[in-house]
C-alpha cells in the first residue's frame, strides 16, 4: 500500500502541459497559419553516427532503412490528407534528415545548418540553437505551416517530449526565439490524425 500511495503521490507531483490528457495533436492542427512542425528524421538503424562521418557524404551517415523510408512516406500522405500542402520544408545537413524531409514530399526541401545534430558535439549545442531559435523569432505569426525535419537532441532542446524516430511537436509561431509549444503528433496513422 505505501508504495502505491508514494507513486500516487509522484505521479501527482508531475507538472504536465494543458493538453495533457491526450498529448497527441490532430494532425489537422499543423495546416493552420504560424504552426511549425519540429519532426525528428524517420527510422535510421544504429545510435549517433560513425566515428568519422563526413556532412555531405551518406557513406559515412547512419542512414534510412527501408521502413524509416516507408515511415516518411506514409507521415508524407497523412499530412497531405489534412491539408498541409502550402507549408515551407527545412532540414538538417545529414542524411538521414534529409532523405525523410524529401520522402514527406510536401515541396523543395531546403537545407538549414540550424537544425544540424549536436550529439556528441557539446561545443556545437549554443550556437547552433542560437541560430533555430534566430530562425524562429523570424518567422511570420500568420505564415504559412513550417516542417522542421532535425534530430532528437533538437527537438528535445525545445520541448519535454523526447520524440521517437518520425515523431515530433507542433508550435505556434509567436515573434519570439521561443515559440508556443502545443504538443506532439502522433507517429503512426489514427483516428482522427
């Protein structure tokens, strides 16, 4: 019985945001003005990358898989369906954000140094998030949807959610480095997303 009563009381003691009850968004919630989704790169086999990975070179990358391929695809149709067609597409340097900000195949996916990884990388952390967060200050309130296609330790700079590989939090865009959390999507397909 105490122990119920001390994980009772833990639980109680969390701090958790206003949508809480069901962290995951409608879908439908990222084709609205000024919301920017910061989606986490689909399924890559393997932890960080190779010793020696070179930018530019996916040889030396951890990269898709087959299913992380079909993972972005399948996120790409579903966000279709709900009307996101006008939004702008931003992704990271490596490869394996890029290949899943192509395969959403919402338009020209452009390449933004800002939403780069810094796993493993300490020294790169400040500056590179000085530069997401300039980035987000700049973006219109009423402009259309953002798609951020980065890395975990980028979205979890951001947010108290740690997304799963395909995952991710929408934000509303308020004029400011930090923009107004509202919660997480959904990775796969359901009702009502």
């Amino acid at each position: 019985m105490r122990k119920r009563l001390i994980l009772v009381l833990v639980v109680m003691s969390w701090s958790f945001p206003a949508w809480a009850d069901d962290p995951a968004l409608s879908l439908g919630e990222l084709a609205k003005p000024g919301r920017v989704l910061m989606l986490r790169h689909a399924r890559a086999p393997g932890f960080g990358d190779p010793p020696n990975f070179v930018i530019g070179d996916c040889s030396t990358q951890r990269n898709l898989d087959a299913s992380g391929r079909a993972q972005a695809r399948q996120l790409g149709t579903r966000l279709r369906a709900v009307g996101l067609t006008n939004g702008r597409v931003f992704s990271s340097q490596w490869c394996r954000a890029l290949e899943t900000a192509r395969l959403l195949d919402l338009g020209p996916v452009e390449s933004l140094p800002a939403l780069n990884s810094f796993f493993g990388r300490a020294d790169d952390r400040e500056e590179t998030l000085d530069a997401l967060r300039s980035f987000l200050a700049s973006l219109p309130v009423d402009g259309r949807p953002v798609i951020l296609v980065t890395h975990q330790v980028v979205v979890n700079a951001f947010t108290e959610a740690t997304p799963p590989a395909g995952g991710g939090s929408v934000f509303q865009v308020n004029g400011t480095p930090m923009p107004v959390w509202l919660g997480v999507i959904p990775v796969e397909a359901r009702e009502g997303s």
